[in-house]
C-alpha cells in the first residue's frame, strides 16, 4: 500500500505500517494521558500519565495487529494468498487475494478477527481484575488493561456491525453471496447497511459535540470514513466483475521502441522528441528494461549528455509482471500497486508485450459507463 513503510514479516507476511499512523497514536496518547487516565485513575504525576497513555497506545496497535493476523492466518489455512497487513488509522486491511473466494472461506475469515478481539477482551479483563486488588495490586498496569479490555470489546462488538467493510459486514455479504450467488448484489445490500451505520455514527458525533459530551469529533471521522470506504468496496466489486472477464491480452500492446542500452538520454530526446510512441524499452543480451518518461525527474543539459537511457529504465526483473494467462483484473490491481502506465506481460524469461493502463481504463468505462460488455458488444437490455 502507498505510503506504508514495512516493520517485519511474520508467517509470510509482511506488515506495514501507514503514515496516517502516527498521527492518530500522538493523538490517542495524548487524549488518554490528559483526560482519560487522570479521570479514573487520579493522583499520578503528569509523565507517568504519559506513559501509561503511550504504552496503552501501543498495547493497542498490537491488538489490532492480532486481530488482522487472525483474519490471515484463518486465509492461509484456507490456501488463500496473504501478501501483507497493513496498520494505518481506525484499524488495519489485510492484503488478501480473494479472487474465486468461497462464500464459507469468507465467513470464517471475516469472523475470525471480532473473536479474537473478544478473546483479548476476556485476557484484559481477568488481568486488570488480578492487578486491581489491593493492598498488593499494581495501578498503572490496572489502569492500561481497564483502557485495553475496553477497547478489544469495543473493537470486537464494533466489527460485527452488519455493515461491509466490517467484518460482520464481510460475514453478512458471504452469507448473502452464498443465499443469492451474485456477488455484486450480495456487496451492494452489505454495503448499503455499511453506510447506513456510517451515517448513525456521524450523525451520533454531531449529537455528541453539540450536547458537549466527548468522543463526538472522533464518531464523525469514524462515520466518514466508513462511509467512503463502503463506497469504494463496492466499487471494487463492480471493477473486478468487469475485468475478471477479460484477458490481459486484450489489453496487451507489442508496439514499443527498442533503444540501445548506451544511447545518451539526449540523444534520445532528440531523436524522439516528435515521436507519437510511449513505450521504450531498453534491452541488450544482460539487460532489460522499462523506460517511463513521466517518472523521470528533470536535469540539467549537461547530465542529458552524460546518463544514458540505460540508468534511467527500470529492470524488468524488479516490476510484478504478468502472465499472458493473467485477467484484467490482475492487470488493474498490479499497475494500481506499483504506479506504472505499463506493466510487461512475461512468459517465462520472454517478453511477449506490456498491458497499457490506458487500455485497460477505456475498457472499464466503456463497460460501466455506457454498458458495453467484456466481449466488446452492448448489453442487450432487457424489459421490464
């Protein structure tokens, strides 16, 4: 995901951390060590407020991180393919391959998270009744593990809103795919309660702020985004329904400009300044690549004249390529991955093209704009 940076790998899985992250972890230690610590647990001095906000924080972030690892270790028992978990603000998305998912695989997937919340919920809260019991108790771990079994059956409880893309919506739109087998009805009616609930939660927030109780700005965040998010989802479904049909050859061009690996890069703006083409490609027996004239960044006269076209193009070696067996749909999620125009179609060690991007858009307007289907032709439409 962009804007991620890796922290480590666990069970093949790489986890990520996102920006935004940071940001909501000073905000949350903030709010719990000026407001939420002193109001149950008074009498601590300012720094040990802090601490417990921060520790509490991160006690947290490794709450969420169990959580989405529980969704992908129940995928991976299914022989469903995790790439990586990505923690970022409101909770985490695991990266999981689910083309041709079975409406049971989903299920357990999707459930599988808001049970191990309740699991820690229950691990919190024996702890903090065993660290509170005086005269021999310890406070300042009471105090975190009173935030955090809160918070992991908040998390839990908030998860198995019926509501995609939660996970009780997740659950909800299996068992709707299962009942109606299509599903793009089955995401659309889930996504629907999404943003129904989206829109209790801003709407609860604006009460909130307006009546003067806390939590209220942080409701109309969660709210909207949700909202967004249910929107997207079911974008997504209708996205991969169209290209999941289609072949990447059908997107695939072989009409590209081979360029000898030593040609300076001014003389290539020379020769090809007037060109219509946009795809170069840099190949000699030890070396391939991708030349993308938009990613390069400007330079002065002088280096034009000394790089050469060769330490300007990207190996082909290091992009996610495709296999002329490979849907559209794959196409559209690696370009989308990696921010590239044109991702080269392989068959083994040879280079049979590279899917355009640009292709790849006309096909999906063509069919969710103005009805045109995979194989090219309008949907009939039907009366009513």
């Amino acid at each position: 995901m962009r804007g991620a940076t890796k922290l480590f790998r666990i069970f093949g899985i790489d986890v990520q951390l996102h920006f935004s992250w940071w940001l909501v972890f000073a905000l949350l230690a903030w709010s719990l060590s000026s407001s939420f610590f002193p109001q149950f647990f008074p009498g601590f001095e300012p720094k040990t407020y802090w601490l417990m906000g921060i520790i509490s924080a991160l006690l947290l972030f490794a709450s969420v991180l169990l959580h989405e690892l529980s969704h992908s270790l129940v995928a991976k028992a299914k022989k469903v393919k995790v790439e990586s978990i990505t923690l970022f603000f409101f909770g985490g998305v695991a990266s999981i391959d689910d083309e041709n998912l079975k409406p049971s695989t989903e299920f357990l997937m999707a459930v599988a998270g808001p049970l191990f919340s309740l699991l820690l919920f229950v691990l919190f809260y024996l702890i903090h009744l065993l660290l509170d019991q005086p005269p021999n108790g310890n406070v300042f771990w009471a105090a975190i593990t009173f935030y955090l079994y809160q918070l992991n059956l908040i998390l839990a409880l908030f998860n198995l809103v019926p509501g995609y893309p939660l996970d009780g919506g997740r659950a909800f739109r299996a068992l709707l795919y299962a009942y109606y087998k299509d599903v793009k009805k089955a995401t659309r009616i889930a996504a629907l309660g999404g943003r129904s609930f989206a829109f209790f939660l801003i709407l609860f927030g604006i009460i909130s702020i307006a009546s003067g109780s806390g939590g209220g700005l942080w409701l109309i965040f969660l709210g909207g985004f949700l909202y967004f998010i249910a929107g997207r989802s079911y974008e997504q479904v209708l996205i991969k329904e169209v290209l999941s049909k289609i072949s990447v050859t059908k997107i695939m061009t072989n009409k590209y400009v081979l360029l000898e690996p030593s040609l300076r890069f001014s003389e290539f703006l020379t020769k090809y300044q007037d060109s219509d083409e946009e795809m170069y490609v840099v190949k000699s027996s030890s070396f391939c690549g991708l030349l993308d004239i938009k990613n390069i960044t400007s330079m002065p006269a002088k280096m034009q004249k000394i790089i050469s076209v060769k330490q300007l193009a990207f190996p082909l070696s290091k992009i996610d390529a495709l296999r002329s067996s490979d849907s559209a749909y794959t196409a559209y999620r690696k370009i989308s991955e990696q921010d590239l125009e044109f991702l080269p179609v392989m068959e083994k060690s040879n280079l049979l093209g590279f899917a355009s991007k640009t292709k790849l858009m006309r096909k999906l307007i063509l069919a969710l704009k103005f009805g045109v289907g995979s194989n090219g032709r309008r949907k009939k439409q039907t009366k009513k």
